[in-house]
C-alpha cells in the first residue's frame, strides 16, 4: 500500500519516557516527509504543548498537521490556521464540575495557555511536566471557568478512575466524548471529537483516503484512530486490550517502534 499519512500520538509513542525523540526515529520521519509522507502530531495534550516536537520535525516545512486536544483542534503547523476547533460551553464545564465532586475525583481544564484546578494534586503536577504550562490552583472552579473550553480532565488514581470511566461514558453517552489518554487521566470533548473523527476530517480536506493513513498510538484515546487508519498500529507498550485491536504491533517507544514502522511500511527497509 501506498501510505500518504502518518499520524502519531506523542507520549508514549514519538516520546520516549524523557520525553524527546530518538534520533532513529527521528532521522526516519524526514526521510519520510523528503517522500511527501505527511507526518501529523495527534495528542491529547494544548497545542502549546506540542509546538516544540513538530518544529524539531519540521512538519512546518512540509505543510503538515497538529490535531491537538485528542482532536478537538486541528492545525496547520505552517500557518497557523484553525481548521477545525470545538468546545464545551461553561454549563457543560460546571456539570462535569458537579460530577467530579460526586465522584470524589480532581477536574482541571485550561483557560489561555495554563491550567486551572482548585485542588493541588499529583497527576495535575504531571500534566503542568508534560505539557510545560503553568498550573494555577483558583479558589473557585466554576466562577473561573466563564467561556467555552476545548476539554476537560478529571483525575485520579487509575484503579478507581477505571470504574469512573465506565460510569461516565454510560452517564455521558450522546452527550460527550469520554475517555482516558493516561490511567490516571479521563478526558471530555464535545460529543463525537476524537482523534479519530478529526483525521476523518482532516484527510477529506486534503484528499487523502482513510486507507492511505497509518495510526500509530499506545492508549485509549488513540483507540479511534488506530480502528479508523488502513493501518492502525499499537505500540509495544500498549495494553493488551489495545493490541487486540490493531492491524499492527511494533516495538515499544524505548525501543524505537515507531522508527520500525516507518521503515518497514514506509521507507520499505526490512525490520528485524
């Protein structure tokens, strides 16, 4: 097959565990790019927090893509320019509010290029490391929140938000997406938004057929676009409930899986 499109989640996939990019990978997606291959960033994480890894990649150059927000944001990583964009409105943002309190577990969103919670904990520490926004604690969650937002997180250990997660997509069914990017990370977008649903979009403006994408990804946000690719691909990482749903499993994101499949299904070189 003749794939036009690449498509990456970034942690856990492109990133290996310190977060930067090996250079075998990264020496094979501009041979890829050098092909016309567009190579497109989708992560769960703002689009602030994914600028660095596509200007290192150059995806600028090649007029390539930024699906930001598990999708709910699609970017042009030369020009800037909004292609598609969704969000939940502040009633929305206040009822899932309510539900965390129900449910005993933390919620933040984003508001400018920072993160908002009331309540200080550990997994909002991680997302502030990860995404490289500042994270502001405010006393009062719904007064802040007074215009739309593109999503929100509810955050707990990952054996109870398991259980949480199971309840909200039931709960929020036809409503909103739900769904966890990390175990310890439940995400909401508007309903029918995922990175799945924004590459659909995305390929139908520039003429790409869903059978000339590869979606690579490790986690249950990338679910939707691993079964929507003509290739989906889980990491050698990913649970086994991930893998059982792909076309293809490479190695881990140590180990350069992503490097192995642009080689092998791409640049057309034999993985050992």
């Amino acid at each position: 097959m003749n794939y036009k499109m690449i498509v990456l989640d970034m942690d856990d996939t492109l990133l290996r565990d310190d977060h930067t990019i090996s250079e075998q990978t990264k020496k094979a997606l501009m041979a890829a790019q050098e092909m016309g291959v567009k190579v497109v960033l989708a992560s769960g994480r703002p689009t602030y927090a994914m600028i660095d890894v596509a200007k290192e990649l150059k995806l600028d150059n090649y007029g390539s893509y930024i699906l930001s927000f598990n999708g709910a944001k699609i970017i042009n990583a030369d020009t800037k320019e909004e292609l598609f964009s969704s969000t939940l409105s502040p009633e929305t943002v206040h009822h899932l509010y309510d539900i965390s309190q129900r449910e005993n577990v933390g919620i933040q969103t984003y508001i400018g290029d920072s993160i908002i919670t009331e309540t200080p904990n550990p997994y909002s520490d991680i997302e502030a490391e990860i995404t490289g926004l500042p994270l502001n604690i405010i006393e009062d969650f719904k007064e802040s929140v007074t215009d739309p937002v593109v999503k929100v997180l509810m955050l707990e250990d990952g054996e109870k938000l398991v259980h949480v997660e199971k309840k909200l997509q039931e709960e929020m069914r036809g409503q909103l997406s739900v769904m966890r990017s990390k175990p310890y990370f439940l995400e909401f977008t508007e309903n029918g938004v995922t990175k799945g649903s924004s590459i659909e979009q995305l390929i139908k403006k520039i003429g790409i057929t869903k059978e000339e994408v590869i979606a690579v990804g490790d986690s249950y946000n990338d679910l939707s676009m691993i079964k929507f690719a003509g290739l989906g691909v889980a990491m050698g990482n990913s649970p086994d409930d991930i893998k059982q749903v792909a076309d293809h499993i490479t190695d881990t994101n140590m180990n350069d899986g992503v490097a192995k499949v642009v080689e092998e299904f791409l640049l057309g070189v034999t993985v050992l």
